[in-house]
C-alpha cells in the first residue's frame, strides 16, 4: 500500500478517458521523435555534405590579387606543397588536398558556355566526396597529365554544350597576367551533384590542367581531412596560431547552406514541436478536468477522511505523472518502430528546392534525444496536471458528499 | 466520564442578512468518552449539518465547540485536517468508498493518511478484516460488495486509526432490516472494544433504540433536553 499504488490503481480504473489521453501524448511523441529524427539525419547529412567538400579544416589565402578576376579566380596560396607535406606529419591528418578555383568560358564548335571549374587532385577528390558526387562515363586514365588534359563536367553544363565524353572542348580564361589563356581539354565523364545552380556550371579537371592554364602553381585553398571530425576546432586553432598570412577555417565556419538549412528546419519543427505541447497540455488539462468532476465525490470523501488539499493535489500529480510515464514508453516505442520501418524501406523524399533528385528518407534513432524529448513531454504533462487540478483543492467537502 | 465533546449555543446560517437559511439554531450538547449518542429527526431537520459542523467538515456561525476540552469552532483548514485525520471517523450514509481502490486499500487509507508504516498497516488491517469477517473480500472492489458488505468496510475504514470520536450518518438508510442490524451490532461491538465515542444520525427507531443516549432535532433546534 503506497501513493504510487493509490495513483496507479486511479489510472487504470480511469480506463476510456486515460486511454484516448495516453494515445494523444503518445501519438505526439511519435511525431516529434519521427520528424526531429529526419530533423537530426537531414543535419547530419548536410555536415557530411560540407565537410566532404570543404574538409574538415580549411586554409584560404584571403589577400586579393588584382590581376585575377571575380571572387572564383582567386589563386592567391602559394607554396602550398610545403605546407601540404608539413600536414601529412599531424596524425590527426588523413587528407590535404589542393583546390584551385578558377572560371571563364567553355566551347564545344559554336555553343559556349559560362563555368566555374575546380583544379583538384583527381586521385583523391572524387574519394571524398564519396555518394554526394555522382560520376558516369569516366575515361580511363582521366584528370591525368596527358598531351591532351582530361577534364570533367556538371552534367547539365555538358548537356549544354551538347557534350559526350570523349569530345574535344576549349576553355577560355584570363591568366594571372590578365592575358586571355585557352586550352583544348578532352571530355573524360560527367557528375551531378543534384544542385542544378552546380551541375550547370561546373566542371573539374587537375591542377596541372590549371596550372598551364592560368600560368600558376597557386592555389585557392586547402583542404584537410581528419580522423576525427572533432578535432576540426583544435586543429584549427593550431593551424591558425602556427601560420601567417592565411585564413584557417573549419568545415562549420564555411557551411553556409547547413546553416540556412538547419535555420529553416529548427523553426519549422520548433512550430510543429510546440503545437504538439499545446495540444498534449490541452488534453491533459481536459482529462484532469473532467477527472475531477467525476471524482468530486471521492475528493470529499478523501477530504473527509483527513487528506489535506496539498495530499490530493500530489494524488493527482502522481496520476499525471504515471500516464504521462506510459504514454512517453509507447510513443518511444511506437516512434522507435516506425522509423526502423521507414529506414528498412527505402522511401524517397521529393527533389527539395533547389535540387533536382529526391533522396532516401533517414529517420535517426537517438536515446539520448528520445529521453530529452519524452522528459520534456512528462514536464508538459506534470504542469498541464498542476494548473488542471487547483480545482480539485477547491472542491467543497460537504457539496460533494451531499 | 471525559467530557468528549461539547457544543456550546452553535448556530448554522446560510447566506447574509435578511435572505439568510438558519439550519442550525443554538445547539448545546455534550457527548461523553465511550458514549453512543444518537441524533433523532425528520428529513431536513439539520441532522446532517449537525454531524459536520461536529466532524469539522464544516464551520458553525456561531457559538462554541470543544473536542477534549480543546475550542475548535474556528480552526482553519490545515488544523481541522489534522482533526479529521486523526482523531475523527466517518461513517457515511452511503458508504463513500474509493472507487477504485480494493477493500484491503479503503480500510487501509487513513492509516496511509497518518504516516503508519506498511508493517503495522498490514497488521492492523489484517486483524480488522478478520473481526469483520471480511478477509475473503480484501481483494475485491467496492463494486463487487453487496450493500451490506460496503457498510462493514465503511465501519472498518472509520474504526482502523481508532479514532476518539466517531460520526455516523444515517448508517442504516441504504440497508435491509438484517443488514442495518449486523451493521448496528458491529458499530456497539467496536465502541466497547475500542472506547470511541459514537455520535449517530437516524431516524431509524431501531437504531435510536439501541443507543446510549438520543438527543432530538427539530427545525434546526434541539427539541430533546441533552
């Protein structure tokens, strides 16, 4: 014989009522635990996308130099190789990799077309961008130093051009003496990142490529992989004490779309989160409510009896406590099932704003985030229960037993 | 004897001033330790109003009232709490038990209620059920009790903390003669074992009969010398 058990006892004889208010909250939770999950994985997601193009840690050479065109062509950190083979001996490392920016015009016969191009280290770039960069039709040996140099585009640039690989093209841009500069590249395949504002205009080829081209070893930035992304911050302080003249960056200062994206997603599913806590308070209080005029008999009685207002008023905060405790474990369960199910069948989303494909639906399953979550349901359900049942203390002894 | 309680000129008013009720006009009486005292009187005689202005579930208007010597007429809430709890038992006309809770929980709350430890619960309920001859429905829910039975358990929770003072209403009103008996039987049978003084509301002759002493109301006013 114990309060809890008095409280428990209250619940299950409550039965229809405390049933349609434990699938309320449950059915809340399950909705809050799926959407902030996709929430979660989309994040997820978006840093991997950042980190695996921009590394972990960035070294950028900030100085303009005026002979060069627009913000793409700014080929400004020099002696990067020393720098490059200096990294290597941190442990932390996995990868340096260079990446000259550069852009001009791009000429098949008569079309032409705008790009914005990306001399990398074809060994390792396409490693790292892993399933974010989609290639196709690639020649083999390709982005090698070749007579003729290899070079590989967006593949709606290519359609512009009417391009297929193999096909002989010609860049043309300014060199870093501001004198017009061409050369004939061979098509060696195509990739698609799923961004049309990228795959219409990019394209990538090796630094050796740009190097003749713009008459320069520099580059634009470099690029670090780590074992541990966080570490990115430790790193980055130590690049940045150690070196001058440059501008060190981790992957979080330059994720400019995760930011926007996460921005955008933390209000709508703040929005969301917060009318499933006015609706589970409204239900809550609602089945209080009605709980305590049902009951106004048997809060006489117990009043009658000696229970003090102070004694029914935890009474029934117990009773919240255990249907809020009841309706978090099947939402947790319920929410745990459905986003296994959603993960095991592969659904797509639509192509989002700005994007031309779908993708795969993940819903992440985090402990941590479903306690936070299901602690934060319980605290809406105890305080719906304290403001619903002041009422219970002003229940008059002698009105409800008469 | 203790003098067990004592009314001093209570009056009971509802509302203010010209459209004021008076339920209750300058009761006086005094109730001893051990004694069982009934409350004779017609429907809306004040009975009821009597029995909780008595059980400090209600306050008087006026005048004076005194459980062991001590002026309680105006206690606040926390303080007539601890009364009620303590020292006074209900048994109510229509029994009021918890719904939900089993025979062994409704016997068991006011022992809950005073802080005993589930020991000693246990043992005292456990012996109470037994003298009942309930033992066989301490699972069972008010629901599955016959009318007589949910009187037995009213009675026991009223008798479990042995309270000094024990107010009945009209205890025999939802029983037939053979139940509202036994009932009767048990309530003189646990206030000479346990020495509690019995203040009873009926107009059951039955039941007047077989108190102590009655006391007679009539229009809110004492009719019967007490």
């Amino acid at each position: 014989m114990s309060w809890l058990r008095i409280a428990l006892r209250n619940v299950l004889h409550d039965g229809t009522r405390v049933i349609s208010t434990l699938l309320i909250i449950a059915v809340g939770l399950t909705a809050l635990l799926v959407g902030s999950g996709f929430m979660l994985s989309t994040y997820d997601a978006l840093q991997e996308i950042a980190m695996r193009s921009e590394g972990h840690v960035s070294i950028i050479d900030d100085t303009p130099d005026p002979a060069l065109g627009g913000a793409h062509q700014q080929l400004t950190l020099s002696h990067w190789q020393t720098l490059q083979a200096d990294l290597w001996e941190d442990e932390r490392v996995v990868r340096v990799l260079p990446r000259a920016r550069f852009e001009g015009m791009i000429s098949k016969g008569d079309e032409s077309a705008v790009f914005f191009g990306s001399g990398v280290d074809p060994k390792e770039e396409f490693r790292v961008h892993g399933p974010f960069l989609r290639t196709d039709g690639i020649l083999n040996p390709w982005l090698t130093p070749q007579e003729t140099p290899d070079v590989m585009l967006g593949t709606q640039l290519a359609r512009t051009l009417g391009a297929t690989t193999g096909d002989l093209l010609i860049l043309h841009t300014q060199n870093r003496h501001a004198e017009n500069s061409e050369i004939t590249v061979q098509l060696a395949g195509l990739y698609h990142t799923g961004t049309p504002d990228i795959d219409n205009h990019s394209l990538m080829t090796n630094l050796t490529t740009v190097a003749t081209l713009l008459d320069t070893d520099n580059i634009s930035q470099l690029s670090i992989y780590l074992q541990r992304r966080e570490a990115s911050t430790a790193v980055q302080t130590f690049l940045q004490n150690r070196l001058d003249g440059v501008t060190v960056q981790t992957w979080y200062q330059r994720a400019e779309l995760y930011h926007k994206v996460k921005a955008l997603y933390d209000r709508i599913f703040g929005v969301m989160g917060l009318i499933i806590l006015i609706v589970v308070f409204l239900a809550v209080s609602n089945t209080i409510a009605l709980a305590i005029h049902q009951r106004r008999e048997e809060i006489a009685t117990l009043s009658a009896l000696g229970s003090s207002p102070s004694r029914i008023y935890a009474n029934f905060i117990l009773e919240a406590c255990l249907i809020g405790l009841a309706a978090t474990t099947i939402g947790m369960l319920l929410a745990y099932a459905i986003s296994n199910a959603i993960n095991l069948s592969e659904l797509m989303m639509p192509a989002p704003p700005g994007k031309t494909e779908g993708y795969p639906i993940f819903i992440y399953i985090s402990w941590p985030h479903y306690f936070i979550t299901s602690v934060t349901l319980i605290i809406t359900v105890v305080f719906a229960s304290f403001i619903a049942t002041r009422n219970a203390t002003r229940v008059s002894i002698v009105k409800g037993l008469s | 004897m203790d003098r067990r309680l004592e009314l001093e000129a209570i009056t009971k008013r509802y509302g203010r001033d010209k459209n004021s009720i008076t339920a209750l006009q300058d009761i006086s009486f005094t109730l001893f330790a051990g004694e069982f005292l009934a409350i004779q009187g017609p429907s809306g005689s004040g009975k009821s109003t009597l029995l909780n202005i008595c059980g400090l579930i209600d306050n008087p208007s006026d005048g004076d009232y005194y459980l062991n010597g001590v002026s309680v007429a105006q206690l606040g809430v926390s303080e007539r709490c601890t009364y009620r709890r303590r020292d006074i038992g209900f048994i109510f006309q229509r029994h009021q038990l918890i719904p939900a809770m089993t025979v062994y929980e409704n016997i068991a709350y006011p022992l809950l209620l005073n802080g005993v430890t589930p020991k000693q619960i246990r043992h005292d309920v456990n012996q109470l059920l037994d003298t009942m001859g309930l033992e066989h429905r301490r699972k069972h829910l008010p629901k599955q009790l016959s009318g007589g039975e949910r009187q037995r358990v009213g009675i026991a929770r009223a008798l479990i903390k042995r309270p000094q003072l024990v107010i009945a209403d009209e205890p025999s009103a939802s029983l037939d003669h053979q139940h509202a008996h036994a009932g009767l039987q048990l309530m003189r049978k646990l206030n000479q074992a346990y020495g509690a003084s019995f203040l009873v509301a009926s107009h059951d002759p039955f039941v007047i009969d077989h108190c102590d002493r009655k006391i007679e109301l009539l229009d809110g006013r004492l009719e019967t010398p007490a």
